[in-house]
C-alpha cells in the first residue's frame, strides 16, 4: 500500500519515459579529426603567444601585453570551444514509448511520434532544411516532421536503431488512431 505522498511519485513515474532501445551517436574519423584540429589549433597559438611573452620573440611585431592578451584570449576560446562541443554535440538517441528522444550532455530533446511522419535511412551532405548532428556519412537517419524541420543524425546501429524506431512509431500510430 502506498502512503499519502504517492501522487507525486505516480506523477514521477508518469513523466518517465520507458525506453525500448538506445544507442550511441556514431562519429567518423574525419568528424574526429576536424573538431580536435580546431581545438588544438587554439591551444598551440595560444602556447605561442604565451611563450611569445614571456620568454622568446616568436611574433616580432607584438608586444609583451599583446601577445599575453592574444595567449589568453586564445586559451578562453579552447575553453569555450569546448564547453560549446560538451553542449551541442549529441551523445546517444533512444527510442522510447511515445517518441525519439536525443541526449546531449546537459539536456535531452524529444521528439514526440505525434509530430513525425516517417524515420527512415538516408545518405547525402549537411542540409538546410533539416537539424543536422550528421556525424558519420554512411549511418545517417532522417526523422521527417510535420510542418517542421527534418532531423538528421547519425546512431551506431542504424538499421537496428530504424527496426525499433518504426516498429515504436507504428504501434504509436495504431494506439492513438482510434
């Protein structure tokens, strides 16, 4: 028997999402490779600045306040360079009871089965008209909305993540039809 503050944790559990499969988010080498070389890019300036200013003259035009400037500035765009891949970067995408649900690293979007039409293996470049994570050529996914951008993104296991999402969005469908 539960107590007098069970409403709160029915209503806990009602907010919850039952999830029937999850998987992570697939990064090709390439994707890799062109986010670290930005990074790293900002943080070897940034040691050169630095050791500009205080020990060797590597940047002859610059002074000693400059490149101690340059240095930091540098060094606060690694930081936020990061923060800002920690943030919009998608980690894993599940599908659960009523909808798809992607997980970034601070919060999680998700994408209800009432606003999809179709989820369904696709190819192709960066797009305009869709929200596009593509972060492997060959494992992309395309989630077309109605009367909203398409998402793209790229799960691990594409054709098992697609089985499961269309048999979800199928027995969504049939559930709330009547």
């Amino acid at each position: 028997m539960l107590d007098s503050g069970s409403g709160v944790v029915a209503a806990a559990v009602a907010e919850m999402d039952i999830i029937i499969f999850e998987d992570n988010i697939k990064y090709d080498p390439w994707v890799i490779v062109v986010l670290a070389f930005s990074l790293v890019l900002l943080v070897v300036l940034g040691i050169l600045f630095y050791v500009d200013a205080y020990d060797s003259d590597i940047f002859p035009g610059e002074s000693a306040a400059e490149s101690r400037t340059s240095a930091v500035v540098l060094f606060a765009s690694a930081v936020f360079l990061l923060a800002t891949y920690w943030l919009v970067l998608p980690r894993k995408i599940a599908v659960s009871q009523d909808g798809i649900i992607i997980k970034f690293s601070g919060f999680k979007w998700k994408i209800s089965f009432e606003t999809i039409k179709s989820i369904s293996a696709t190819r192709g470049i960066i797009v305009w008209w869709a929200h596009s994570w593509i972060t492997s050529y060959g494992s992309q996914i395309e989630i077309v909305r109605r009367h909203r951008l398409k998402i793209r993104i790229s799960p691990t296991r594409r054709d098992q993540f697609l089985e499961y999402a269309n048999k979800a969005l199928a027995d969504w469908k049939k559930s709330h039809s009547a």
